[in-house]
C-alpha cells in the first residue's frame, strides 16, 4: 500500500472532521445529542424495530455504550422496546413520536449544515463533487463485501406475482413506519393497475430488486405529462434488504432507462419523511424545485417535487 494514499486519506479525514464540526456534533448542529446518537436515531427511524445487535453491526459501537445510551433515550420518551417478531430472545426498539420528532430536526439541520458547504460553489463544482464522492464512496466500499453483494444483488423486470408484491409491500411498510392509511394503498394500487393494463414498453419499464432470491424492492419509470419528461415512481427498498445499496441500484436503472429511452429529464414526488429516499435522490443527482403542504394517507405532509436533467 502506497505511503502517500495513506497520508493523503488521514489528511482528508482531518480536513474533513473540522470541516463539519463533527468533533463538537451537539454544538455544531445546536442538539443536546452526540454524534453517536444522532447515528443510533438516524438508523431507527430509517429503519424501524432494529434491535440493539443490528445498531451494534450498523454503527460499531461498544454493546455496552449502546445499552446505556437507549436506556437514556428511554427515559426522555425518544424509544419504546418490546419483542422481536422473529425472535423472542431479541429486544426490539423503536421511536416514539418524539423520538422521531427528534430525528427530524436531527436531520433538517444535518441538511442545512451540508448545504451551508456548498455555498459559493457553481454548478459545475457541485457536480463535480458530487461525482467524486461516488467515486470514492464505490472504491471503499469495495473489495470482498461489494463482490459478495453482487452475487446476491439481482436487478430484473416484473414477473407474474411481482405487481401484487408492490401493492402488499408499499402498503405494509408505509403504514408500520408512517402510519400511513389505506389510502396511501388505494394510491399504489392505482398507479399499478395503469402500469400493468397498458403501458409503452419503449418509454416506461417497472424493476424487482431481488436480495438472495427474494424481492427486496421495486421502482416504476413512467411517461409523464409532458412528452419529454419521464416520472419516477414507487421507489421501495424492503426494510429487510436495506443497507445493500439496492435503493441506489433501482434509481440507477430508472434514470438510465430514461436516457436511453431519449427523455430530457426525470421528476418524481416524494415526502419530507422520507429522510433515506431523499438521500437516494440526492446522490443520483435530483434537485428539489418545490415543496406545498397536503393532507393525504391520515397526516399532514409537505411534498416535494425533485427533478434530474438528462
């Protein structure tokens, strides 16, 4: 291993901790909590009944610091434990509202720290980096584990059964992590229906993410109102599947359909709940271009448009 790429890691890594302030996390973002703990409330609300050995494999911290911390969380009312539906050996914990009120303004200001970096920058700087740190991001995380996920990874076109699987699954997550209503169902019901009675196999395509044989998530490319305008919709990754980098596949495979397929650009609409989506968009190079406030599926909302040009 070169001496230079080593130093040249631990100087960006020193840069970079100043940078954000991520030795002063509570001061930084104005919380009361550690960076550790904005990571534990970031991976419950992302993904929620995680039990204390799934935080410990996702954020590699001590089992005892761990338990101390969600024994603290519980005490402010940000958690509740029960038992796991799979094991009943397993503890199983989840936010409560203020808990995920919490984990909101965690990363509504998290978003306004960012954004505040690339102040000043062009156009073409933020692309830049953008594409910089998927670059690197690719390379670290490569090696055995990317290898041994491509061989579980499968991206595919629906098959007899798959449609139904979209509607259960958008139904069911939405509802244990939002408690969205039946009609957030009715909606994706709809949407599906149009898709599969009649749809223009040269401009508009539907994927299945599989996980070690298993549907673990789903996306629909769509023509939208105007001819050169492609929609993304129905982006789902099974809360089982996540942390494969299979939500970044799906949107990679809508977005390059629709170049090949000549859009100019691609929109989709979303919601400000939906933290990890978001990232998702982000990282494929959407931009927000606005936001109104709704009464749909049982809450009050703020919708969001996003849009990628081609």
């Amino acid at each position: 291993m070169g001496t230079g790429t080593v130093q040249e890691m631990r100087a960006f890594n020193r840069f970079y901790t100043n940078l954000i302030g991520a030795l002063d996390y509570s001061r930084h973002l104005h919380t009361p909590y550690t960076l550790t703990e904005a990571r534990v409330l970031y991976e419950l609300v992302n993904a929620p009944r995680t039990d204390a050995a799934d935080l410990r494999s996702a954020i590699s911290v001590d089992a005892g610091q761990l338990s101390r911390m969600l024994t603290r969380f519980e005490e402010r009312g940000l958690v509740s434990r029960g038992p796991s539906e799979l094991d009943a050996r397993r503890v199983n914990f989840v936010l409560t509202d203020e808990g995920r009120e919490a984990a909101r303004q965690l990363e509504e200001r998290s978003q306004t720290a960012v954004e505040s970096l690339l102040d000043g920058m062009t156009e073409a700087e933020r692309e830049l980096l953008a594409q910089s740190l998927r670059t690197a991001r690719g390379i670290l995380e490569g090696g055995a584990s990317r290898d041994a996920d491509a061989a579980r990874i499968r991206i595919r076109a629906p098959r007899p059964g798959d449609m139904g699987w979209i509607i259960e699954r958008n139904a069911s997550v939405y509802a244990a992590e939002f408690g969205w209503d039946e009609s957030y169902e009715a909606l994706v019901a709809r949407i599906v229906a149009e898709f599969a009675a009649e749809h223009d196999t040269a401009r508009e395509a539907a994927w299945i993410a599989e996980l070690n044989g298993r549907r673990a998530g789903c996306v629909m490319c769509v023509s939208d109102s105007a001819p050169d305008t492609a929609r993304l919709r129905l982006l789902l990754v099974d809360p089982a599947a996540r942390g494969h980098g299979l939500g970044d596949r799906l949107v990679g495979e809508c977005v390059g359909f629709a170049r090949a397929a000549g859009y100019r650009e691609v929109v989709l609409w979303t919601n400000d709940v939906l933290a990890a989506a978001r990232h998702i968009y982000q990282r494929a190079g959407f931009e927000l271009v606005g936001e109104s406030r709704h009464h749909s599926f049982g809450h009050d909302l703020t919708g969001q448009d996003w849009r990628l040009r081609l």
